[in-house]
C-alpha cells in the first residue's frame, strides 16, 4: 500500500476514507492526519500528547539508543537539549556567525559555475556538495580527516530511515529484522560515522587545551557542545555519545533538506521562467551596486521570499512529518486514540488542500502576496517545519542557507536547459527517504552575468 511515494498514497487514501484514518501496519496501530483542522488537534490542541517519539530502528541505532533533539523521547533531557539547540546552538546570532562561511562556499561555487560557463552542469550535485560543505565547516570548523566520507554516510543512511521498514512494522519479529538486512546495514554505517566523529572530538579536545579560549564568531559546533560536558547551574550534562547524536542531527536534518529545497525552487522557476525572471530581476535590482550578493540585504528580496515559501508548500522537505506517539488516551475529532499509537501528520497533503489553497497543484509564489503565513507554527494549513514543542529547531539555519544560496545562484548566472530540452521537459518526479527530493538530477547551463 504504502509503496515508493507514501505522502501520495496516504494523500489518496484520504480522499477516500478522510483526513483521519486509522491503518494497522503490521503490529502498529497508526493514524494519519491529513487536515489542517487536525493536525492543529495534534500538535497544538493536545500537543504535550502527541510530543512523543515512537522507538524506530534507524534512529535508535544512528542516534545512540535516541538521545538527539528530533527523536529523543519527550521530557526533561528533551526540554535540555532543546534549550540549549534554541538559545546556542542554532539560535539568530549562531546562525549569523556563520555568514563566511556561506560566502567562502558560495565563492567557490561560482568559481565552478563560471569555469563551466555556456556548458551543461549537473546542478544538484553542486547543491547538495555545497550545502554539507557549510554544516561541515559549520560544524567541525577547519577541514578533518574523514569529512567527506561522513557526507557520504549521511546521504546512505537517508535511504535506510524512511520509517516504512519491517522492522519498525514488525518491531517484535527479530527474525524479520535480519531478513530485511536493514539493521545490519545501519549498524555499519553506524560505526562508521562514530569512528568519524569521535576522532574529530578528540581533535578538538586537543586543540582546546593548547589554545586560547575562541571568541564566539569562531567557534563552531562541536566547540559549542563541548561546554556542556561539565554540569551546568542545573546538573544537566552531555556525554560524549549525546555530542555525537547531535551532530548526526545537524548534518541528518539540515545538508539535505536544504538541498533540496533549493534544487525544487530551481526546477520549478526552469520551468516557469516568469517567474524565474522576475525572481532574478528583483535579486540584480539589489545587489547590482555592490556587484555580489550580501547577507545583510537579503531582506530586502521580498519576490524570493514568496518563491520560497511556494516551493515549501508544494515540496516540504519532510513530506511526511517525523512520527509521533500518543502518550496517553485522549480523543480526537470524536474518536478515542489509545496510548502508544503511532501518529504519521501528512505536511505534503495539508499544503496541497483545495480547500484551503486556490489551484493547489499550481507553483504560483504570489499567492501569498499580502499573506501573513509564516513558517512558525501559526498556521495550520502550511507546517513544512511541523509546528508545536516538536517544531524544526533549525530553520534559521536552513532558511538562511536556502535564500542565500538561491539569490546567488539568480544573481551571477542567467540558467538554460540543455539543447534539445523544453522547460516543461523538467522531470519532477520524486524521490522518497529522510526528505521527498528530486529522482533525477538537474542539469543546466550556467551563463555568467556581468553588470
């Protein structure tokens, strides 16, 4: 049933049986939400509830038994964690210190773009090599050993953690889990990735104790974490596995969505290039006095914002939102939901809803022209970051990443499809894991502007 594109054949389902279903996946007992009006019961009505991780495979073995912030179970480690992932680790100013970082990035992706010029070049591949670069540095701070091949982990793990796998279906099975081989798989890449960060730790502990304490703007985020090794005022501490989940989370959680988020805005504006003219036209009207795209005017790219927010609502990056569990019975919409059910909250079909989004389908950014829609949580209708205590931590992060990236992009290069191809030729067909991205890769031809 649930087959290679779940989002959609949960979204059909619910057009049949309605936006509250109940399905039993082999021993679990699921209910998928596929309404704005519910998924504001779930994650505001009865948020404390629903504030639950069930146990899954994949982040039990990747996330050191789950003690990340995405699948950490709710109570007071969670409450920690996400203390400190909201006031020091991902917070504005965090965000804002890592501004060279981007720019060094975007710097040697035009560099690559312009040494291509007037020749086809596979864009998404640029995008995602960019996107990790910026956690990585971000991160880990100057180039380590095993960089790359952690990247390479990452991006295989995401295939493996779709939550649709026998073992998170059949959890009491243990025989079912080797059959499938999805454990064994984890468990390699698992040691693989611990082996990586380790080491970079124990770099850095090194470091720390020979240096001068960093001033803020240098530090990066293992320097970050490393301070709360010792307890705080309240006794709270991390250990060097809980160090480690985190990362996992920032580059699990942040290098692909992002990635993919811009690779969709630059399919969908290639094949509506009005769009893509008026988005590029805003971005040169800009920067063209300062001959380069700067952080600090990005607020004035209003169309951009609006291109951005469009390509969220057809294609959130987590088509369907982290599963939650319902921690205690409690009643929804008329129906009771017992405790330990797992709940799947379809963001993909929730943007896509006729009813409350003229011409659904359509990629039409002006439509939230004069709109007060944000990314908060505030609106039930748009939740590309889910909404509630279980909203997205990293969405300064992201956002920032996506604007920049994409104004630089329209700002130094006009872009054509190779010979022979249309703009509706653009294959949109989609790819499902960690995030919903595009299957095949996006080739296109660079063509440097000049002011």
């Amino acid at each position: 049933m649930v087959g290679s594109l779940p989002h959609r054949a949960l979204r059909n389902l619910a057009t049949k049986y309605g936006p509250l279903m109940h399905l039993q996946f082999g021993e679990v007992s699921t209910i998928v939400v596929s309404s704005p009006e519910l998924a504001k019961e779930v994650m505001k009505t009865h948020d404390v509830t629903f504030a639950y991780r069930p146990e899954l495979l994949a982040p039990k073995i990747l996330t050191y038994n789950c003690t990340d912030i995405a699948f950490s179970p709710y109570g007071e480690y969670w409450r920690q964690l996400r203390k400190i992932c909201t006031l020091e680790l991902l917070s504005a100013k965090r965000v804002h210190s890592f501004r060279w970082i981007r720019e060094e990035e975007a710097s040697k992706l035009t560099e690559q773009m312009v040494s291509s010029a007037g020749s086809p070049v596979n864009l998404t591949q640029h995008l995602f090599s960019m996107t990790y670069s910026i956690i990585s540095r971000a991160a880990f701070g100057q180039k380590c050993s095993g960089q790359e091949r952690f990247m390479e982990v990452i991006q295989e793990t995401s295939v493996l953690a779709r939550g649709f796998d026998i073992s998170d279906i059949f959890p009491s099975c243990a025989f079912l889990h080797s059959i499938s081989g999805t454990r064994r798989k984890l468990e390699r890449l698992h040691l693989e990735s611990d082996n990586i960060i380790e080491n970079i730790i124990t770099e850095h502990r090194e470091a720390q104790g020979k240096m001068t304490p960093k001033g803020e703007a240098s530090e990066d985020l293992i320097d970050v974490l490393l301070k709360f090794e010792k307890c705080d005022d309240q006794g709270f501490s991390l250990s060097t596995s809980n160090i480690k989940a985190v990362i996992f989370d920032v580059f699990s959680g942040g290098g692909e969505t992002s990635a993919t988020t811009v690779d969709w805005a630059m399919a969908e504006m290639i094949k509506k290039p009005r769009i893509l003219e008026k988005a590029q036209a805003e971005v040169r009207r800009v920067f063209d006095r300062q001959g380069e795209v700067q952080e600090d005017c990005l607020t004035e790219l209003k169309y951009l914002k609006l291109v951005i927010k469009e390509v969220l609502r057809l294609h959130p990056a987590l088509a369907l939102l982290l599963p939650r569990e319902c921690g205690e019975q409690c009643e929804i919409n008329g129906f009771e939901i017992p405790k330990k059910t797992r709940v799947i909250i379809n963001a993909w079909a929730i943007g896509r809803d006729p009813e409350y989004w003229d011409e659904p389908e359509i990629f039409d950014p002006e439509r939230f022209l004069n709109s007060l829609i944000d990314y908060k949580g505030n609106n039930y209708e748009y939740i590309p970051f889910g909404m509630g205590r279980r909203i997205c931590p990293g969405i300064n992060f992201g956002l920032t990443t996506v604007e920049y990236l994409l104004a630089m992009l329209l700002y130094h290069f006009d872009w054509k499809l190779p010979s022979g191809f249309k703009n509706e030729d653009v294959d949109m067909t989609e790819l499902f894991g960690v995030s919903v991205r595009r299957k095949h890769d996006l080739y296109l031809i660079p063509l440097p502007y000049h002011p």
